[in-house]
C-alpha cells in the first residue's frame, strides 16, 4: 500500500520494511560485536518499541534479559511535552549494562526522563539504542549510541508508532500528508 488512512488522517508510504529489517541487523550485529561479554539488561520502552524489541532480540546472539517501560509523551500527532510514568521497572539493574529501546527519538523528552529514572536505580552502564531518529528536532544532551535510520520531522505511522493508538500493526513506516 501507497497510500493509507488512519482515522482522519491520510499517510504516505516512507520506509518500507525491508529498509526498516536492514537498520535493525545493522543495531544487531553492532551489539553482537560491542555487548556480548556484559551482563545486559535490555528495556523497552512501551508502546511503540514493542515491533523493534522484538525483531532486535531475535538477532541478538548473547545471554541477555529484556523487561519494558511503559513512557508516554505523544497525544495525537504532537508531543504532549510531559512525561507520564505508567508501569515502572520490576527488574534489578544495578550494575547490568541497560540497553534502552525506543521505537523513535524526536525531542528527546522521553529518553532523558528514562535516563534520569534509571540512574537511580545504579546500572553499570545505560545505553540508548533507537529504531528512528529526529536528529532536528533533538534537545537534550543523552546521547544515543544506537540509531537505525534518521528522519525528517513529520509525523509517522508503523511498525509500533500510531496515531491515536491505531497503526502499530503496519510493517512498513508512512508519514502523514494531511
């Protein structure tokens, strides 16, 4: 599909799958090469890194554990500008390599809360690991060591992002036309 609606919104498609599978191995084999001999822990955070969660564990070759977040910042096509904490983390990762994952970082309002949130609890290590990237619309300082593909600024649907809570399922990526 070209082209698709969403509720009132019409979507073109921008990334197709296969481009979003090949910056997904390329994160793998990074981590393969860089991870395999810590302890890691990795933390998705919900909803929309749930596609990228998973197809990313599936090409991870080493010993690892995986538990999720759930960070909210997004009410329909705009940041909302805060963050609300929903489910908090179950798992102990003082000293544990923490590899965040993100479906995608835009201003970086969520990654620098989960950040500040993670700290406390004294892992070795936190990592930022993202399927997309907003490099323009950044302003934070975190740093983001792993980034699949980076973007322009429009509003996208696919592959774990939605609007208004529809679209998740879509394997391809489509940004919005109007």
């Amino acid at each position: 599909m070209n082209r698709i609606t969403i509720q009132d919104k019409h979507f073109e498609l921008f990334i197709p799958h296969e481009k979003i599978n090949d910056a997904i191995c390329r994160i793998a084999d990074r981590m393969n090469r860089e991870l395999a001999d810590k302890d890691v822990i990795f933390l998705g955070i919900l909803n929309g890194a749930f596609m990228f969660a998973s197809q990313l564990l599936g090409l991870i070759h080493f010993q690892c554990r995986i538990s999720f977040l759930k960070l909210v910042s997004y009410q329909g096509t705009s940041s909302t500008g805060t963050i609300k904490r929903l489910i908090g983390l179950n798992e102990d990762i003082s000293g544990k390599v923490v590899v965040v994952l993100e479906d995608i970082v835009d201003s970086g309002l969520t990654v620098s809360n989960a950040m500040q949130q993670l700290k406390g609890f004294e892992p070795a290590e936190i990592r930022i690991a993202t399927l997309l990237m907003k490099p323009a619309n950044f302003h934070h300082k975190e740093k983001v060591h792993y980034i699949g593909l980076e973007i322009p600024g429009d509003f996208i649907v696919g592959y774990g992002l939605d609007y208004n809570g529809y679209g998740r399922n879509l394997h391809d990526i489509y940004k919005i036309i109007d």
